[in-house]
C-alpha cells in the first residue's frame, strides 16, 4: 500500500500485514522453532562423535536459518510465506510425534502445541489471502 507522506515526496512501500495478528504468532512461533533447533544443532556438535555429529549440527544450524527466514518473510508479510509456514510446522509435528513415540521424553510434547499454533497461525494467513471463494 503506497502511502505518500513525509519522506519528501517519495512513495512509501508498506505491507498491509506487516507482523499483526497472524503474521506475528506465525514469525515468533518459526523464531522459537528456529532457536530451538539451533540449541540442539550445537548440543548435537558439543556431545556428539566427530565428523558425523557436526555435519549433522551444521545441517540442523543451516535449517534453523532456513526457519529464521521464513519468520521474516511471515513478519513482513510475504506472501509464499505461508506455505512455507505450513509445510515446516507439518514437518516439526510429524517429527514431535515421532521422537514422543520412540520414547523422547513427554515434555517434547510442548514442541507439538508450537507446532500446531504455527500451523493454525498459517492456516489462517492463507484463508486470509485468498478470501471467501464465490
């Protein structure tokens, strides 16, 4: 939305959704995600058995900044955002589920609920977007 004012005659480009409502839950919960996923990246390399545990750490680091990503481009208002928002948090849920069933601890489950939020937060992006169908 252009918006003319006091930058000197310029036009001032701004995203309608620019981290409100949706948008923000979205960005923090793939931040959080990303953070996570950092920690146990370096907890992985710290304990882990040489070369394997650190190409695994550096992949796991590499997708915590694909993560921190796609929180900005959520907080700004990207619009391809929002299937990148959904197919992480689907990814992060099968993989919670999983790790629950395997024998991960029950707390693990806290990373299911922030898993879905995204997932609902994304959910409700893209329904926004598009609007009612006729």
């Amino acid at each position: 939305m252009a918006q003319p004012g006091a930058t000197g005659g310029h036009t001032v480009h701004r995203s309608v959704r620019s981290a409100t409502g949706w948008g923000l839950l979205a960005a923090l919960g793939s931040w959080l995600s990303a953070l996570v996923i950092a920690g146990v990246a370096v907890a992985v390399m710290i304990i882990g058995h040489a070369l394997f545990s650190a190409g695994v750490g550096v992949m796991l680091l590499v997708y915590a900044g694909i993560l921190g990503l796609i929180g900005w481009a959520a907080a700004r208002g990207v619009g391809g955002a929002d299937g990148l928002l959904i197919a992480s948090s689907l990814v992060h849920i099968a993989v919670v589920v999983t790790l629950v069933r395997s024998g991960a601890p029950a707390w693990f489950l806290v990373f299911l609920v922030l898993g879905a939020v995204v997932l609902l937060a994304a959910v409700m992006l893209a329904v926004g977007h598009r609007g009612p169908t006729a």
